[in-house]
C-alpha cells in the first residue's frame, strides 16, 4: 500500500546488555495507513514502548529498518523532519510538563522548532481548544487533574502540528473520568483533525474503540485486525496473558457451553443483544 505513514520491515531490536543480548523486537513487519488509528495491545515486557520508541527515531533498529513518511529513521539528515511528523505522548503527564503556565508549556515544542512568535500563538490557541483546555490556557499545569495534565500534554505535541501522534498508555496513571477524557480526545483528533494516531495501551475497552487492533507478545505481532475480529481469538489472547472485553468472554463462555451465540460483541449494548436474540 502507498499511503503508509509509518512503515517497519522485519524490526528488529536488542538493548546492549553483557553476554547475549535479549531479543526485545523480533521481525516486526506494520504498515501504518495516514489518518488511522490503531491500537497496540500487548503483556508487559512484550515490546510495545521499545516499538514506540522506534516510530520517531527516540531508538533505532538492531536489525531492519523504519520508514517515516517514506524517510528511514537511521538517516540522521531526516531527524528534524521524522521528529516533526510523528509526535510522542508518554504516560506521565507530569515528566512532560516544562512550563508553569499551560499555554508557555504548550508552546515550548514549536519555539525548539523555530516556528515564529505569531505563528505559535495560533498554534498553541488551535491545539488547546483541539483537547478542550483552551478555558486553562492561564492556569498552573500542577493545579490541574491527570487528564487534563495529559490533555495539556497532547496539546503541546499538536502545536508542532505532527501527522502522526503515538500515545505510549497516555491514561495509565488517569482515573476512569480523565481516561475518558483522554481517549474522548484523542479519537477527536482522528476523527475530525485527521491526525494518525498509534495508541498503546492496557485496556481492552480504549483497544475497542481503535480502528485497527495489533496484539504484541514477546517482540512479535500475533494478531492484526479490526478490535472486533481480534477479539475473537480468546484463546490465543489469553494464552500470551492477555484478557478480551467482558461482553466477549461471556459470549464465549456461553459457546463454550454449545449456546449459538455470536462472539464480536463489543459493547454492553451489543451483548445484551445477542443474549435477547438468544432468549427469544
Ligand atoms: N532501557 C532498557 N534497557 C534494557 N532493557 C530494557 C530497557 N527498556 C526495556 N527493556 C526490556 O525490554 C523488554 C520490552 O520492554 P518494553 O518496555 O518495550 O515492553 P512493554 O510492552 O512496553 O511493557 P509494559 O507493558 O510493561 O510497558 C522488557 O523485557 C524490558 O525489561
Ligand atoms: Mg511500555
């Protein structure tokens, strides 16, 4: 396919250790199509920081390559441009955080990128609006909750108006009401900003929403689809520790039982309609 913005052949990568390296990314073949959304789902340890990492040059290949926008991220000349294409949003709002005022954090990523004064005050007012924090663009970034730290977060990222954001478990430290506002933004972004989004995480409920679902264990991608699909290989799932949504794990504890059921349940809603269509 051609409109990859993100493309990784046969990734490979060790960290340097003493004796014999561990295999932490073992062939690693994704293309990532420009304006999706895709979810990463994998147990811990099974390589999903270290493939983020590797979307925009924070770590290079051991073994094959990846191309941003077409640009190999082991081209040291493409940095800048890789940078500016792919942003990265970690985990703790806190650590990404610079500034005391939302609006100067906001800005700090265009000013390192040499974007003029007048052309960042549209950017940093655009981006804060884009995640609903534009009414807080004076206030103190410590006196805000997780998720609107981590929204202020992403804004910063927006401000450098990258085509591909990559969340590495944004709402990890978030509570149920910041995580909703998180993936509520995020997906808004996709949706209506265009922005390509690669989102890492642990919850089966923010992989659902995803248009595209890549399961990693142990350095490798065992499954790749739509959540709805990929969700369906319960036992596949749960053999690497993972677990599938509620709604499907009942649907199929009912087939385990012989009960004609269908397993691509996703929402509460969807399940209770098989259950009625069972029943009646
Ligand atoms: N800086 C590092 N140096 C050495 N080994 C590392 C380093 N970072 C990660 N590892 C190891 O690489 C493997 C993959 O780690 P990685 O952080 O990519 O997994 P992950 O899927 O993101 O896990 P988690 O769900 O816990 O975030 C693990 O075995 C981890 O211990
Ligand atoms: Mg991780």
């Amino acid at each position: 396919m051609t409109n990859a913005i993100i493309k990784t052949e046969n990734l490979h990568f060790s960290y340097p250790a003493e004796g014999t390296p561990k295999v932490v990314l073992d062939g690693v073949d994704l293309e990532i199509q420009a304006g999706s959304f895709v979810a990463v789902l994998g147990h811990n340890g099974s390589g999903k920081s270290t493939l983020a990492k590797h979307l925009n040059a924070i770590l290079l290949p051991s073994g094959g390559k990846v191309y941003v926008s077409g640009m190999d991220t082991a081209d040291e000349s493409k940095l800048l441009d890789i940078r500016r294409t792919v942003g990265m949003v970690f985990q703790n709002p806190d650590n990404q955080i610079v500034a005391n005022v939302v609006e100067e954090d906001c800005a700090f990523g265009p000013e390192n990128l040499g974007v003029p004064p007048a052309e960042i005050r549209a950017r940093v007012d655009e981006a804060l609006k884009a995640v609903g924090m534009y009414d807080y663009r004076e206030h103190a970034p410590h006196l805000l909750s997780g998720g609107q730290k981590q929204r202020v977060a992403i804004a910063g990222i927006l401000a450098m108006r990258p085509r591909c954001v990559v969340l590495d478990e944004p709402t990890a430290m978030l509570d149920p009401i910041g995580r909703r506002e998180v993936l509520g933004t995020i997906k808004q972004l996709n949706e209506a900003g265009g922005v390509t989004v690669v989102l890492i995480t642990h919850h089966m409920d923010e992989a659902a929403q995803a248009g595209r679902l890549v399961v990693m264990a142990h350095g490798k991608v065992i499954a790749d689809g739509a959540p709805r699909e990929v969700f369906q290989q319960v036992e596949a799932l749960r053999a690497v520790g993972l677990t599938v949504p509620e709604t499907v794990s009942l649907l199929w504890e009912l087939r385990q039982e012989g009960l004609d059921v269908p397993l691509d349940a996703l929402s509460d809603e969807e399940c209770a309609q098989a259950l009625f269509r069972l029943l009646s």
